[in-house]
C-alpha cells in the first residue's frame, strides 16, 4: 500500500477515479500475459495526457518509490510486473489517435492505442500500420515501441523500430523530451531508435509518430500441412533460399493444431497433421501467381501431404485463424504457459526444433511450438501448472536448456518479446561484462535513480560498482529481485 499523501496527490493529479489502490483491483495487474511471475504492485496510475503523467512521475519518485510503465499487459516476458510494490502507470487511458496525416503516410498517437485499431483508423486512406503482433487485437502500440514488437509479417516488412519516427518521453525526472518528429531523419544522436526497445527502463512513451504504408494490391495465402515438423522448417529453409520474399511464414506444430482445432477457435486444420506451414506473399498483383506457384513446389518436395490456397478474403481469414488464436487455445492444455522467444539462423530450425523436442521429453513436459519461422524466431511454449511445483522445477531447467540450445546454434535469446523479468538472467549467455557496462551506463543516463522499472532486463549481479564507474552511491540501486514464481 502506497501512502496516503501519494494517493490523494495523485488522485488531485489524474482524478480519484484514475488511481487504483483496492487490494481486489490490483490483481488484475499483478502479472502480464507470462502468469508465472506475478507481484501485486502498491498503486496503478491511469493517466490521460503526457502532462498528467509528467506530474505522476515527479509525485512518486519524490515519495521514493519505483514505477513500472504498462500498456495492455499482453506482454510475455514479465516486463510489466511491478516488484517491491512499485507504482505501475498504466497508459490505457491514453488511447487517442491524434492525426492521421495521409500524404505523408504518418499516424500520431498517444500509447494507448490499440495496435489493430490504428490499421482500421488508416484503411479508409488507403494505409495501414505493418507490425502486426498475434495479440494486435488487444496490445497497444506502447506497449509494442517498449518490446520492438514483431509479429507473423515481419518477416518482409520489420519490427516495431522500422516504423517510429517521433516521440514525446517523460523521463524519471518529470522532464519532457520529444525526439524526431514528422517523419524526418533527425540530427545528433538516434534517441528514438535507442528509447524503442528499451522496455520501460528509460521512460514513458506519451505521444508516438509511426509511419504507415499502403494497403498492398494482392494477397496469396497458401496453407501446408505436413506429417513432420522438420520437414516444414526445412521447407522454409528452401523457399527464403530461392531469392522468394514472402510477407510471412508461420509454423504451428501438431499439439497446437489439436489444441486449435478442439477449441471455439478451430481452422479446419486436419488433426492428424505434425504441423502446419501459413505461407502469405502480398504486393503487386503482377507476379503474385508465380510465387505462390514456386512455394507450393517447395512445400511439396519437402515433404508436404498437401498445399491449400486462399481463393477469396474470407478463406485466407480461415487459413490464418489458427495462427493468430493459437495462445488462446492453449488454455486448454493446461493453466499455465511458459512462451520462450529465441531467434536462430533459419537453416537450423529442423535441428532445433528435434532439439527442444527432445528437452520436453526429457523433462516430460509438453512444449506446444507456433512461431514465425521465416526470420527463425522460436515460440517454444511450455504448458504446465504452476501449482506442482516439481513441474515448475522442470520447466525452469528445459527453458534455460531451450535457450542455451539456441544461443549455441548462433542464435539470440528474444526475438521481439523482450528480456523482462524472465530473461535477464539469460544476458550473459549472448554479452560479456564489457557489453552489460556500457548498457548499464546508458540506462542510468536516462535514469540514475533506478526508479524506471527496476529489476528488468539487466541482471543485478552485473551492475558495476559506484566505486568502478565513478558514481555517486545517492544516485541508488536497483530496487530489488524478483520473488519466487
């Protein structure tokens, strides 16, 4: 519980109904989309503007207490969990789209926006926003600046970091910095490509320029279907390989059909399938035929029992139901889902995939894998109840084995979810202590009380000493580990 002075400040701040502090209501935010961490924090803060945020931060940083950002919560690396009873400001209140400008193919918006709604919002001029994260429906555009958020089309068109052009922050200091702005290449230092990406450590996001594009011309989606998950890595492999270019290639492997397909969410997927390949390209129609055409002799020497294509709208939707609803329907497996995020070369995904399939055996777990397999980002999901805790324990080791299997196969530990609370222990497998200095210099340029989102990313028993670093001990430390999931 937060003080009582706080509260009434920031009730006067943002209005009594904006500030959260009933022990019942916080629930909601003890834990993002990964439920295996979960922390009550002291308060939720919903502000509406960058000023009342402005004045939220000076309120609970000058009562001595840590703050973590937050969007819609869908995060999957813990990112939004509010340790040692920190103040968590919420941005989804802040949900205006404040321009649309057409002729420059820009959007201005405030965090809160819905990633799917600013599409919808464009679409009558013709334009739309390309990164398209699975949870687009329900994650805010905040949130996906904070995470570098990808999805199934980044594949042609990028992550989140192609798209931002301009930002108002409020850094922890109150202090208000707009960087870039109307589209342009600003001068000096690139503090928009360093803030996205940074997972709330540096500041908040209160106003975000992004760039839009135009609806492409034609769309072909084809579906493969396949006995052998290796067999559609390897078909992935082939495709990118022939100089092919698709929008998106996405894996569903055979214990996420099942799921699929036994759900309200079911694709028409046939159940006996050991995995299914979403292949999209889109752009001028000129082409697009013989591309399609190519891919299907791909999918069908690698192994695939059969190809479909989307004749209309309405059958691609289908086609691609069962990706997009694939970690709704995984509930029905069991209550808990560990979703790992490692990203490896593509032409090793059959190897990896066998790999991580032997870890689940080994650990007797079930490991559910949907993944963008084109730019080889790994969903290794570990279904499990985090009530037993000997299956806790098991999943703990096959995450961390999943995820030295990847890095030796020179891969990364995250691909577009982020390091959060669950991965910073894993930082050290991918940089040396040259590497998490200098991040730590930097963080604590942006924020040298350790206030903004403490505990997450970078792992405590990395941080220099003052006495190395020449910093002065007033400045702080990190508030804090993460208690026992």
């Amino acid at each position: 519980m937060i003080p009582g002075r706080l509260t009434k400040e920031l009730a006067r701040i943002c209005g009594r109904d904006a500030v959260i502090i009933d022990r019942d209501r916080l629930l909601v935010y003890e834990s993002d989309a990964l439920t295996a961490y979960r922390h009550r924090p002291g308060a939720v803060v919903l502000p509406r503007t960058t000023e009342e945020v402005r004045r939220t931060v000076q309120a609970v940083v000058r009562h001595g207490l840590p703050i973590v950002p937050r969007g819609a919560g869908t995060g999957l690396s813990g990112g939004a969990v509010a340790l040692n009873g920190a103040v968590v400001i919420g941005t989804a209140r802040m949900n205006r789209i404040l321009a649309i400008d057409a002729p420059n193919r820009r959007a201005v918006l405030q965090p809160g926006v819905i990633n799917a709604e600013l599409s919808a919002a464009a679409a009558g001029q013709g334009l739309y926003y390309a990164p398209d994260p699975s949870s687009q429906t329900a994650c805010t555009i905040g949130g996906n600046v904070a995470e570098n958020s990808g999805g199934p089309h980044c594949l042609k068109y990028g992550v989140t970091s192609r798209y931002v052009t301009g930002l108002t922050v409020v850094l922890p200091d109150g202090s208000v910095v707009k960087a870039g702005g109307q589209g342009r290449e600003a001068p000096g230092y690139d503090l928009v490509g360093l803030f996205v990406g940074s997972e709330g450590c540096f500041g908040i996001a209160t106003e975000i320029e992004v760039g839009l594009l135009p609806v492409p011309e034609g769309v072909r989606t084809l579906l493969g279907i396949f006995d052998r998950i290796e067999d559609a890595g390897r078909a992935v492999s082939e495709i990118i390989s022939a100089g092919l270019l698709p929008a998106a290639m996405e894996i569903i492997d055979g214990p996420t059909i099942r799921a699929v397909e036994d759900s309200v969410f079911a694709a028409g997927y046939p159940t006996d399938a050991e995995a299914a390949l979403v292949i999209e390209f889109d752009g001028l129609e000129a082409g697009l035929d013989d591309e399609a055409e190519r891919a299907t002799r791909f999918c069908l020497r690698a192994g695939a029992r059969e190809v479909r294509g989307a004749r209309d709208e309405e059958e691609r939707v289908a086609l691609w139901k069962g990706r997009k609803k694939a970690f709704g329907a995984m509930g029905r497996i069991a209550p808990d889902l560990l979703v790992q995020d490692a990203t490896v070369p593509r032409t090793t995904l059959p190897a990896i995939l066998k790999g991580i399939s032997e870890i689940g055996k080994r650990y007797n777990l079930i490991v559910a894998n949907v993944f963008h397999a084109g730019d080889g980002n790994l969903h290794p999901n570990i279904l499990f109840d985090r009530r037993d805790l000997d299956e806790l324990e098991r999943v703990e080791h096959a995450s961390k084995e999943i995820m030295q299997l990847c890095v030796d196969a020179g891969g990364t530990i995250t691909g577009e979810h982020g390091v959060g609370l669950d991965k910073k222990h894993h930082m050290p497998l991918i940089y040396g202590p040259d590497e998490l200095d200098t991040m730590w210099g930097i963080r604590r340029v942006f924020d040298p009380g350790a206030v903004m989102n403490p505990g997450k990313v970078l792992p405590e028993e990395t941080e220099p000493s003052h006495a190395n670093r020449g910093q002065d001990p007033a400045r702080g430390e990190l508030v804090g580990a993460p208690a026992p999931a």
